[in-house]
C-alpha cells in the first residue's frame, strides 16, 4: 500500500549519504523489481533506492533495507496505461513507440511517509533517477540507433564508384518495374546503388532473380530494396559479401539518384518483415497456427515471455525448461524462493535469484491472469544479462540458436546455481537427488574398429543434447522448395511436394556406420577405420535437435532444410544403446596423447592451443568442409564431431573466426592420424533408465537460418494433456502442433 503524504520532510530528507545522484551511464533499475517480476506497471509501481537504484516491489522493501540498513530514501515510478495513438512506428526500430508516461514520487520507507513536494536535497537525485534511461536502452546500442537491428558495413560501398543516374524525372519508387526485358516484376524489387538499374528478386521472394542476375554480368555489388528508404537506413544486400549489409555513405548514396533520405516514406516491406512473414519458404504460419483461434489458457505455468528485441529463442528454451518436473521442485520448491530469502548478495549479480525470480514469475500464475493482459507476461532482461553478460553472442541483441544457447545455459547453472544450504525439496520433503541441469545428461559411446588388424577402442563423452541428422540430400530439398516458389500452389500441394523422413530415419542415419581412410596406430597400415556411435547412457529428459541446417559448398553459407521429419509422440530407444567392449574384440592399446572424450571445453571460451583428433578431423573435413574451419570448430568443441559441426552450422562468420584465431601448432598442419587415447572406463551420469520416452515439448525456428527469423515453442500442459503455444507473451490451446517441423524435441522418460 502506498504510504501516507506527509508535508514535512522527515530527518532522513537531510541524509545527503541516503541520496546519490546517479551519473551518465550508471545503471538505474526503475523498471522492475530485482527480486520479482513484478514492474513499474503494477500495483504502486518500483521503489527505486536513492542509494543503490536499485528496483523493489513494496513486497521486497523490507528485505532490502534489512541488508542496507541506511538505505531508506526511494523515488516511487508508476507507468501510466499508453494512451491510444495513430501514429505508425517504424518496424526497423525495436524501441518505437509513443513516450511512456509516469507518477512519481519521494517517500521514506523508514518513516513510511511520502513527500508532497520533493525535499529539496532529493531534488537532484531524483530528478536523475526519473530521467535515467530505461535499462534495457541501457543495455542497448548507444546513441539514435537504440534498438536497432544492426548489420555489417559492406567494404565495397566505403569506395564506391556510381555511374550517371538514369532517374532524370522523378527519383525511383518501390512501383518501378524490373530493367529487365519482359520481366513486368514490380513487387520487392532492388536497385543496383552503382548504376541504378532496377531487378526482381530471386524466386522464392516471387521475382525471377533478375537482380542477381545483374549482379553476375557487370559485377555490381550491392542493391537496395526499394521502398525500404528511410531516414533511418534501409534494406542493403551485397552479392560480393553475400551478406545483408549496411552502407556507411547512404545519404550520399541514395541522393546520388534523386532520393532524399529526410523525407522518403517506408512502402515496401523489409527483408526482417518478409522473413518474418514467410521466413524464407518456411511454413511460419503453420507453426504458429495463424489464422487459428487459439484459447488463451492462464494461470501456473501458462505466462508468456516478454520479447524484448529477439530474445524469442531465449524464452522458448526457458518454457521448456521451466515445464519440467525437476527445474521447478528446485528454483520453486512449495512456490517459494528460498535462495532468494537467505541470499545477501547483489540480486543482479546473482545467477541463482534471477533463476528462481524468472521461476515463479512463471509458475506462481501472477502474471497470467484473464482479463489483465497490460500486466500479464514477464520480461526476461535481469534473467538474460546475469546468465550471458561475459558471453560475447548471448549478451547482443542478435538472434542466437535456441540449442546451443540450451547447452550453454545448463553449463552456465551447473556452475553457478548450486543447491540451498538446506537442499531443495523434492516430493514428499525429499533431498532433490541431483542437480536439474544434470537430468539431460548422457554418455554417448564411439567405437572404432581397424579394417586389418580388427582392433577396436571405445571412447565415450557426456553430452546434454542428442544432436541427429536428416538423410536427405540438400539439393533435393531445396529444388523441391524452388519448385514450390516459383508458381503459386496450394497448402495441400506443398505438402505434397515437401521432402520427408521420419525421426527413426534420423537415428538409423546417426548410428549407422561409418567409414574412416587413415593410417593404424597399431598395425600402422593404410586403413579404413570404421566408426559408431551409440549411447551409452539415457537421461531422465532427452533433447533431440534436429540438424536442419547444412553447409552450401557453393556459397559458403549455412542454409536450411525445408523437409517434413514425422516425430512421434513416444520412442523406444533401447535398440541404440551402446554395448561397450564385447567377448572376442580385442582393444587397441592406450597412449598418452590427448583423449577424444577428454574432458569437456566450454565451447563459449576460447580454447588453448592443443592437439586435434585427427579422426575426428578426417570425418569434418569429409563433408566438405574447409580443413581450417573444421580444426577450429573441434577446438571449440573439444573433439565433438556433431558439436563441431553444429558449430560450424551456427556460426555463419566462422571464416573471419578462424583467421583471428592464433595459430595451431606446426605438427598439426599434417593430417596424419594421431595416438588417441583408449578410454578404459566409461563416465557415469547423473541419471539413467529404461530407454522409453514421450513428447513434452518442442521449440520451432522460422527463417533461413538459426541467426534470423523467429522461435516459439509447444509445451504439454500435465495436468490436461493439451498441447500449447508459447509465443513471446503469448499462451494458448494449439490446435495443430508442429511435429514435423520443431528443431528441438524434449523427451521425458515414461513412468
């Protein structure tokens, strides 16, 4: 409850040590408070210590004033309900939008007054606090561009060349039709910057690739998307970089052929809209059942996640972990905070506070109420900058890859969120056995077996996600889905068009054999080696990540499958259980050199220099990829061939990575074969069982790759059996789910 106004300062007013002014760039949290996801939108609003700045519900007051005994003076902020506008925000901008409007006020939390007028040693504090930029702007890009999507500059536009404008009349528009004889494209077209020319787009954006084609005979590098001109950039894509770009002398540019910068109107959709809208031939609508009407469904782990500039892949992996059994029994044991009741550290240097905050934002059923959507959902910021404020990817505003973001969180709780002093409770008052992240935890199984002498050696390693790929040629798909783009077809059509295979197709493909050409380390001849993998071990929860990415040799990028893979809702794994060494095999013999399952490298640091597994290398460089890439991504992964080249699917810069990097030791520049170490004894994980599971939930990506586009995620609600759709802050009863088309699948064991 607000406190009583008081028209007389109270002894704390003249406190000056109670009252710092915060100076640029310190950070003040007015937005929500720090120990829940309660914000300056519900109830009374934040108290913001006029000490520390730090954000605090009236609930949490008491415990922060119990820590910073002085600390009594706060500034109160309450954001007033957005009045309603007709003025169009720019989509380029994340942060557009009218002004926010607030009451505030100073009150003395000791004396529980608040001031009708600011005392006037506050005045300055204050005055700070309230005109403090929010945090998020804080944790953004500097300057104009907060909030914006950034790109690389293009080196070919620094030094750029134009020839005479053929826009004599009247500069050009997004209505101007394609140069190209008889093409008649007037949707979506670009312009070449150098000589103005105007093309259609590739196929599947519904030209027929005129642009491109320009590009291929006069060698112009970059164009830009008509009708995206604004003042505040627009749509740049260079043919030579193959990348979308940013053009560092764009005003000069565009005014080259008549088009004013300051007063061009936005009419054409971006390439993030168009994304967005059809994510490069991927079924968006299919996935986030547009066009269906979905119940809203409320209470206890139905609240949204607030997307605050593509952070979708982090509140999809957030849901599914948070749908689990263990995640809640520990960050939310009998809906309480435990570690947040006896911990005395910084809340926003605590990795454990903001887990259990985040935690019972979304279990407790406060912020999924029917009929107060303005406060329902939670925002994930505090969440996101303690887990991934080091990390130099997580902590952008950039689209990540949903698994190994996955991986990288429960590394990161693993190390940091440890049990309470008391442990947590589990059913019925039990000790929680093990930790949460530990409950996808398995031991995968390599065997090896020389051609000639038939020695073999088993090696094994933990992993946290079962990683497989899709036994169908690229190419294939990819022509299929041209084929699709280039005439107008029915959903039904499509279908029917669309390639298929089946999760058990995916596994046979990961488990068969597979052939190795090198040379013996026992025998010493020229061999095949031939290589298995199997699990030894199955975990409690069984992520399954799809491999819908692959490396296109002929541009060097990363690009995406578009196949149906049939997942099914139960799966009976024994028959991939690894066996280890059998009567009769006869081991190859132990050496001291580095260990294929070592123990594991945080792949998000850099690594030292160290020996490469040259079988491990052999089977990279196999599939096409430069020997360069494929050495450095083992190095990041620590040895891990599906990590590595997960790796390398979800690093599209990987190239500018490698040249950065320091050099590798000399004798690894051969690639000869290695003594890779025999590991004797296999690793114990933390949880393991039949091999029956069933599907819980499943994260799905649209776009052309796991750096763009959008991510939501479908999650089995226990207590009905129904399927729902998280989207961002949006929940509700799916009608449809996407089996077919999930990249991440959470599968638990049967009970």
């Amino acid at each position: 409850m607000p406190f009583p106004v008081a028209h007389e300062a109270c002894p704390h007013a003249w406190n000056e040590s109670a009252m710092v002014s915060p100076f640029p760039g310190m950070m003040v949290h007015r937005d929500e408070c720090a120990y829940c996801c309660r914000s300056c939108c519900q109830g009374d609003g934040v108290y913001v210590c006029m000490a520390c700045h730090t954000g605090l519900c009236c609930e949490h007051l008491e415990k922060h004033m119990t820590i910073c005994e002085t600390h009594v003076m706060y500034t109160t902020i309450k954001e007033l309900p957005a009045k309603e506008t007709d003025e169009v925000k720019d989509v380029n901008y994340l942060g557009a939008g009218a002004p926010k409007e607030y009451e505030t006020a100073v009150c003395c939390a000791d004396c529980q007054v608040q001031f009708a007028q600011v005392p006037e040693l506050a005045v300055e504090a204050c005055s700070g606090i309230i005109n403090a930029p929010e945090p998020g702007a804080q944790d953004s890009t500097a300057g104009g561009d907060v909030g914006r999507l950034q790109k690389p500059q293009c080196p070919h536009l620094v030094c750029l060349e134009q020839l005479p404008s053929p826009f004599h009349v009247h500069p050009p528009t997004s209505d101007d039709m394609c140069s190209a004889e008889a093409c008649g494209c007037h949707v979506n077209n670009w312009m070449c910057v150098t000589c103005g020319a105007i093309g259609c787009p590739r196929p599947e954006a519904g030209g027929k690739g005129h642009a491109l084609q320009h590009y291929e005979l006069t060698g112009h590098p970059a164009s830009v998307k008509l009708g995206t001109i604004t003042a505040q950039g627009a749509d740049y894509y260079c043919y030579a970089c193959d990348d979308d770009v940013d053009d560092v002398h764009f005003t000069a540019h565009m005014a080259h052929f008549g088009v004013d910068v300051h007063t061009a109107k936005k009419t054409a959709k971006t390439m993030g809209e168009l994304e967005y809208d059809y994510s490069s031939q991927f079924d968006f609508n299919k996935i986030t059942e547009a066009g269906a009407s979905l119940t809203p469904y409320y209470g206890p782990g139905h609240t949204g996640i607030k997307n605050i500039g593509n952070s979708c892949y982090l509140a999809s992996v957030v849901q599914c972990l948070m749908s689990l059994a263990p995640f809640q029994r520990f960050f939310f044991p009998a809906k309480s905070t435990p570690h947040q009741a006896q911990c005395t550290a910084d809340p926003y240097t605590c990795h454990h506070c903001q887990t259990e905050r985040v935690a019972a934002g979304l279990l407790s059923g406060e912020f999924s109420r029917e009929g107060h959507d303005l406060t329902n959902s939670i925002c994930p910021r505090l969440f996101k900058k303690v887990f991934a404020k080091q990390h130099p990817e997580f902590s952008t505003g950039a689209q990540q890859d949903a698994q190994e973001y996955l991986l990288y969180l429960l590394e990161e709780m693993q190390r940091y969120v440890r049990p309470n002093v008391n442990g947590s409770a589990g059913a019925g008052g039990a000790q929680q056995p093990v930790h949460p992240s530990e409950i996808m935890e398995m031991v995968m199984e390599h065997r090896i077996e020389c051609s000639k002498c038939h020695r073999v050696r088993y090696t094994y390693e933990k992993d946290k996600c079962l990683s497989l790929p899709i036994p169908i040629d690229p190419m294939v798909a990819s022509t299929d889905a041209a084929a699709t783009s280039e005439a107008e077809v029915l959903e039904v059509e499509v279908d029917a068009i669309r390639p298929r295979c089946s999760l058990e197709d995916c596994l046979r493909a990961a488990t068969l054999p597979s052939s190795i050409q090198c040379r013996c380390e026992v025998c010493g001849e020229s061999v095949t080696y031939s290589t298995v993998t199997r699990l030894a071990s199955f975990p409690d929860v069984l992520p399954v990540c799809i491999r819908r990415t692959y490396f296109d040799i002929a541009t060097h990028n990363t690009k995406k499958m578009d196949v149906y893979v049939e997942v099914p809702q139960e799966l009976e794994l024994e028959a991939y259980r690894g066996t280890g060494l059998q009567p009769g095999e006869v081991p190859m013999p132990a050496s001291s050199a580095t260990s294929a399952q070592g123990p594991r490298a945080d792949a998000h640091v850099a690594a030292p220099l160290q020996e490469v597994d040259e079988v491990a290398l052999v089977s990279v460089v196999s599939m096409g990829i430069d020997i360069d890439v494929a050495r450095y991504a083992l190095i990041q992964t620590n040895m891990n061939i599906e990590r590595a080249i997960d790796y390398i699917f979800s690093h599209p810069h990987i190239a500018d990575d490698v040249k950065a990097a320091p050099p590798l030791h000399s004798e690894e520049q051969q690639l000869t074969p290695t003594r890779a170490a025999t590991a004797v004894s296999v690793p114990k994980s933390a949880t393991d069982g039949t091999a029956s599971y069933e599907l819980t939930a499943m994260i799905s990506h649209m776009g052309a790759s796991a750096r763009t586009g959008h991510y939501v995620c479908h999650i089995k609600d226990a207590a009905t059996g129904k399927w729902l759709l998280f989207n961002d802050e949006k929940v509700g009863e799916s009608q449809n789910p996407p089996f077919s088309l999930a990249a991440l699948y959470f599968f638990q064991r049967k009970t």
